[in-house]
C-alpha cells in the first residue's frame, strides 16, 4: 500500500518523541498543581542549600534560590522536624538556619588537642554583663560588677568576636559602648537575646543562690542593632585607634585572662 507523500513514517527528518522533553533545561523539577514546585523537592533544595552553606542563611537568602512559588517555611519546618532526633539538628540562630550536632552529642566532637581557650571567671562576668545591659559603657560594666574592669578582659571579649563596638554614648568623654554581635547568638544556639536565660531558668541552673533582693530582675536586652537615641556612630578610621589604644594606666583586675 502506497502512503501518500510527505507521510511522517517516510521522512527522515520526522520529529521523535522525547522522553525528557517535559524537563526544564535547568534540571528544575515540574511544578505542582497549585503552580509551585512540590514540597518534597522544596525540602531537599533547601536541605543541600543549607547542608552546603559554610555559614547559616536567612530566609531571603534562601528564597532567592528556590524556584517561584517555593513554600520555602513549610519545607523549614518539615527539616526541623525530620532531624529533630537526628545526630544533627536543624536550628534557627541569629534569625537563620542551619545545622548542628544535637547538643547531646558535641562531646564526640571535642579534641583534646584543640581545646578551646576557657573564658575567665570575669570574663564570663563581663559577657553576661554586656549581654543583658547592652548598649553599655565599660564604666556601666565596671558599676555591674562591682570592680574595675582590666583592658585584658575585653579584648579577649573582642577577639572571640561575641562582643563589638557599637558606638559612643552621647555623655561627657563619649565613652564607647558595647554590645553582643551575631557570633554570640551563634555560639551559644541562640535565635535572638529573647532567648537569654530569664530569672526562673538562671535559679533553675543553680546560677542565682541565696537570697535575691526584692525587685530584682534580670534585663530584657534589645535585638534592633542600630543606635539608640543617647549613641553617635564611631567614625570611619576611629575603630583601628580604639582597637589599638594603649589603656595601659587603666587599673587592672586580676582576672587570669
């Protein structure tokens, strides 16, 4: 039987069918029925996204490589679930995500070799000092504690990167004030200062004994990291001299630091 010309079985330039033909160019998955890609391939983009980072992201950041349409919190909190019970967790910190070893775990992490440099029992005084009373002047720390405070405190403070400059209190001398830097919240798991230990956890932990004065409160601090009305930004090229200032006459305390 003759076939009529131009019968698509007789040309060799005839189309074939394809089998990937309905997969975008970019590797991208199909979308779901409500227009966005599906959750499941949501979840293990931002699981590789997020297993990748060498630094937590924010959920910007992450949004702007998801495709459109992407249900980038629902696939968050399936992530957090999914490795709740996991060797690591999926936690918030600083405003951002990442993942960490489950807390009960970290002592297969520890290397006795590398340990970390203990802070000092004034350190950890001035740390908590600046965490709950920022922005502070070293003068306020110093008024908190109840002793002088050595230049050898901040700077181990400063160089751990838990504390920075914020700015200059707005009073005769303009002393600097400080405050606790996104390093800090990281360190310690936490997702903002809210999250500091309030007066009930601090009594629980054993940290506040004996009998605690009438009134007494523990400060709630501050997440927004711009100046307050009573702070003047530290001028360009100022913070290298600040850094490198010789308080070498400032009394010191016998801190071990």
């Amino acid at each position: 039987m003759n076939r009529p010309d131009g019968d698509p079985q007789d040309r060799d330039d005839a189309p074939s069918a394809d089998p990937d033909a309905s997969t975008a160019a970019d590797g991208a998955p199909d979308p779901a029925p409500g227009g966005g890609p599906e959750r499941a391939d949501v979840r293990r983009m931002v699981e590789a996204l997020l297993f990748a980072a060498a630094e937590p992201l924010d959920e910007r950041t992450l949004a702007e490589r998801l495709p459109a349409g992407a249900d980038l919190r629902g696939a968050l909190r399936d992530l957090e679930a999914d490795y709740r019970a996991r060797g690591v967790n999926l936690l918030r910190v600083a405003g951002k995500w990442m993942f960490r070893t489950a807390s009960d775990l970290a002592w297969l992490m520890a290397r006795e070799a590398h340990e970390t440099r203990r802070l000092s029992r004034p350190a950890l005084e001035t740390l908590a000092a600046i965490a709950y009373h920022q922005p502070v002047t070293r003068a306020e720390v110093e008024a908190i504690r109840g002793v002088g405070l050595s230049k050898g405190t901040l700077d181990v403070l400063l160089e751990t990167g838990w504390v920075r400059m914020r700015g200059r209190r707005r009073t005769p001398g303009r002393p600097v004030t400080y405050g606790t830097s996104e390093a800090f919240l990281i360190h310690f798991g936490l997702d903002s200062l809210r999250d500091l230990p309030g007066l009930e956890e601090l009594k629980g932990a054993g940290l506040l004994e004996g009998r605690i004065p009438p009134g007494f409160h523990v400060p709630m601090p501050t997440d927004d990291p711009a100046l307050t009305p009573d702070e003047d930004p530290i001028e360009p090229g100022e913070l290298a001299d600040l850094l490198t200032a010789d308080e070498a006459d400032e009394p010191e305390e016998a801190d071990g630091t």
